[in-house]
C-alpha cells in the first residue's frame, strides 16, 4: 500500500478510530483523511504548490505537520520540516538551500518566522492557526485556516507516485553545516516495514512520539509506521518529562521512542517511580551512544528496551533489536532490519572478518535519494547502491552488529587507531560522571591525541587526575586521554547528537 493511500485505506476499515491525540483533541482516521484532502486542495489550487515544489513547516510537533506530509504525497510537492532550535542565519541557509516555496508557520514558533520574515521574502507564508496572530504585514502572509474553509475543490491524486521525493530533512550536521536528505515516499514505505517488523506492531499499539518532526526519528522510527498499520498516536508538541510520564501513567501507551538525553531526564523525575508503566511493552532509544545507566532503569519496571541504528539517510532504521532477541542481543544494536543490507569494510572497502571493526555500509530500498542540491556529496556517501555511513563497528560472531563509533571521529595517534566510544564506556561508568565526549586533539609528536570533555554531577570531588586515572588498568597508555576538560555541560544538537566539532573549537581554544 503507497504512502498516499495509508490514511484513507484506515479512514475506510476503521474511520472512527484514533488516529492521532494532541492533548484534549482526538482525531479519528476519517476525520484525518479529510483534513488531507482538503489541505492538498488548497496547495493545489489557493497556493499553487505543485509537483516538486518544496513546502516548509515552522513549529512544535502537531497534527498539521503530518497533514502536510500526506498532503505533500497527494501532490508530489516536498516537506521540508525546519529545526526551531536554529538560529535565524541558520534557517535562511535551510530555506535558501531548499528554495522554498510555501512556509507553514505554527502559533509556537510564530515570533521565530516573523524574525525570518524580515530577512527573507522569497516565498508565501501562511499561519497554521486557525486566526491571524499578527498584524498585517504583507500580502506574503494568509492564514491556512481560512484557506481550508473557502476552498471547495477536491485535488486529485495524479501526482501521487512512489517515486516521488516527498520529505527533506537536513541532517544534524554534529561535524559541520547541514545537508538536505530527500526520502520518497518509497523509502518511507520501505522504512515503515522496517520499523513494523522491528517493533511487532500492530493496529493495537498506540504510540507516544515526543521526539521532534524534523529529524527522521520522530517521523521513521513508530510515527508514521504507526499511521501505516492504522495504529493510534499521541503527539506531544515537544519532549516534556512532565507530560511524558503524564501520558504513560495508566494510560493504554504500548511503545515509545525516546533519546539517552530524554531518558536521563525522566529517571530522575519524583513521578518515575509512581508511574504505572504496565501497557508499555517497548522502549526504543538509540541516536547516539547509550549507556547502561539509560536501560536498566526501564528494564527493572519491566519494560523492554529496544535499541536502533540509522541515521536520516537510511530513514533511521537500518539495524536493531526486536523484543524476540533482545536479551541474545546484548550489548550490541541487533541485527540488519528486514529490507535492509550491511556490510562492514575496511579503507578499501574489503569486507572485514567477524569481529574487525570496519566501516558500516548499508543498502535498501528505504535508502534517501541524495542530498538536496550538492551531486557531489551525495556521490562521496553514496556508490554502487550502498550508503557508506561513516561510522564504524563489527559484526559479532552470532551476526549481531556493534556500533563502536563515527569514522570521522576515529582518532589516529602515532598510527594506532583509538575509538572515542570506547574511552567514554568507561568514563560513563563512574557514578559521578553524567556526560562525556573524547575528542581528537592535533599533537606534533603524535598526529593526534586524545581529549576527554567531562560533565560531573553536582558536588562531584572528581578533578581532571581522578578522570585519567579512571583508564589506569582498563586500556593501554596511548589511548588514555591526554587531557580532561571539565564542563558545565554538553552541547548537543535536537536529537541529543554531542555537537563535536563545537567541542573540537573549545579544545583548540582552551590550547592557545
């Protein structure tokens, strides 16, 4: 069944069913379908979208956000979800690359567009709200509500096609300047089967998505597949520990996806040990490194923890574990996702041995299309059908892979390899430690050496020669780190990815 024709399929077998939950407002598949239908209409014919044109949307997680999407499909115009935690020049940059057309902007993020605005004035901007919430300014801006009440004309599905792009989303950019992913609505399909067989999901689960709409977590991992299997999802504007232990309290959820970062903040929360977690069948976490102080707080409520390898070029689900083999697979990722392949090479792009720690190559069909707009790196990650990632890891001997870290952080010191996650396991495993990230520091002797960026906890007595001597016995000498800088925290990007080439300028910095 295509993309395009996933909500109405539901909105014929169970039209009264939730499909998705905004706090107070429950909307069933027949009610959501229509609101598609409708908002195709008005791009079609009030906003003139048509096929190619690229949509963008400004604003907190919400149900006109996966309207737009389906509306997208119906019309062959793209999505281009923007990240509201960037900053103004950064937005431009995203909305420039993109050369959008169409701007939807929610209430929440309303101030942020208006600042765009007036810097920008390349397309139309319309408000997502159901009332103008700002003067009149131009005749860029309308308002999407009226829109939808006046248009009385059906769009039809001619330019609904699998092929078709129908999502970009620009990667998180931890090593630089982001770059625009275009996913088909092919893609999309095939990642849902993924995620479905990965999570046994069915009509019966309903799905808690708090993780943001634009990175490919919150669409890939159980929202939209969710929305394939005719499932219901609560969507929550954005991560809130409150809300999230709220929502799962007693309540019918049965899967949730959630970052170490998000789930670092909720343990701690007084509601965690109160809240009945008897419906909650999986946890799914993953995005970055995750250590065991993540998992087995939820393992000893009872609940399964799930974890996933994939970045947005793979549609987030290329490797993972599922509730059958979770407990065989320990201490790994799990294994390649049903509609997917994987490969592990070395510099020459040989495959390596089981246990040889390589590059993760990947293919499928729910692989992106290219980056938006730049050939040439799109030709660089992506050759002879395989997407090398560039993070590294190895293949266990009972098939089960292990990520050991991203091959640009790979750290080259006097010709031997050190990875960075296997210096931040042990620096995760002191109680006092509540973050950690091992970045490479140029040294003229060495080529490069080791540098630790600790976050202690509050009333930590850990000094920089307590840190280093946590590695004494643990891991040869020339993998210790040569320094410990200690911060007040992280920086990190929406997802909870460490921003590593910020830390790359703190530690340039505190060197001179």
């Amino acid at each position: 069944m295509d993309l395009h024709n996933w909500i109405s399929h539901w909105a014929e077998k169970t039209p009264d069913k939730p499909a998705i939950i905004v706090g107070d407002q429950c909307c069933s598949y027949s009610s959501l379908a229509q609101a598609i239908v409708r908002l195709a209409a008005v791009f079609k014919y009030e906003l003139r979208i048509g096929k190619g044109d690229r949509v963008a949307y400004l604003g907190n997680n919400s149900q006109r956000e996966i309207e737009a999407l389906f509306a997208c499909a119906q019309t062959g115009a793209i999505l281009v979800p923007l990240n509201w935690r960037m900053a103004i020049p950064e937005l431009l940059q995203v909305l420039h690359d993109a050369a959008v057309s169409l701007l939807i902007v929610d209430e929440d993020q309303l101030a942020l567009a208006t600042a765009v605005a007036e810097q920008w004035a390349a397309c139309r901007i319309v408000h997502a709200c159901r009332k103008p919430l700002i003067d009149e300014q131009s005749d860029s801006w309308a308002d999407l509500a009226t829109l939808l009440d006046h248009c009385e004309r059906i769009c039809d599905r001619g330019e609904a096609r699998s092929a078709n792009p129908v999502l970009i989303l620009y990667t998180s950019g931890t090593s630089g300047l982001p770059k625009g992913a275009v996913l088909s609505q092919s893609a999309l399909q095939w990642s849902a089967l993924n995620a479905v067989n990965m999570h046994e999901l069915s009509a019966n689960d309903h799905v808690l998505t708090v993780l943001p709409l634009f990175h490919a977590g919150g669409w890939n991992i159980q929202t939209l597949p969710a929305l394939s299997v005719g499932a219901t999802v609560t969507l929550h504007p954005k991560f809130d520990p409150e809300a999230v232990l709220a929502s799962l309290d007693g309540a019918l959820v049965t899967l949730t996806a959630l970052v170490p970062t998000q789930i670092l903040s909720l343990t701690p929360h007084p509601r965690w040990s109160s809240t009945d977690m008897s419906h909650l069948r999986c946890m799914t976490t993953g995005s970055t490194f995750v250590p065991d102080s993540c998992i087995e707080p939820w393992e000893e409520r009872g609940v399964t923890v799930l974890q996933v390898y994939g970045t947005t070029e793979t549609c987030a689900v290329a490797i993972h574990q599922s509730p059958a083999n979770v407990a065989a697979t320990a201490g790994s990722v799990g294994f390649a996702a049903e509609h997917c392949r994987v490969r592990i090479v070395d510099a020459d792009g040989h495959d390596m041995e089981t246990g040889r720690n390589g590059e993760i190559w990947i293919q499928g069909p729910s692989l992106f299309s290219g980056y938006w707009n730049d050939p040439t790196a799109s030709r660089h990650v992506f050759r002879d059908g395989w997407f090398h990632s560039g993070d590294m890891g190895y293949c266990r001997a009972d098939g089960a892979y292990v990520v050991s870290d991203r091959k640009s952080d790979l750290i080259i010191s006097g010709g031997e390899n050190i990875y960075p996650a296997e210096l931040e396991a042990i620096l995760y495993e002191h109680p006092e430690i509540e973050e950690a990230a091992v970045i490479p520091q140029p040294d003229e002797r060495w080529g490069e050496v080791p540098v630790a960026v600790v976050v202690t906890t509050r009333g930590s007595g850990l000094d920089q020669d307590a840190v280093q001597a946590l590695f004494n016995n643990r891991l040869a000498r020339f993998k210790h780190p040569r320094r410990v800088i200690l911060v007040d925290k992280l920086p990190r990007n929406a997802m909870g990815k460490v921003e590593k080439f910020v830390l790359r300028k703190l530690i340039a910095e505190e060197r001179e």
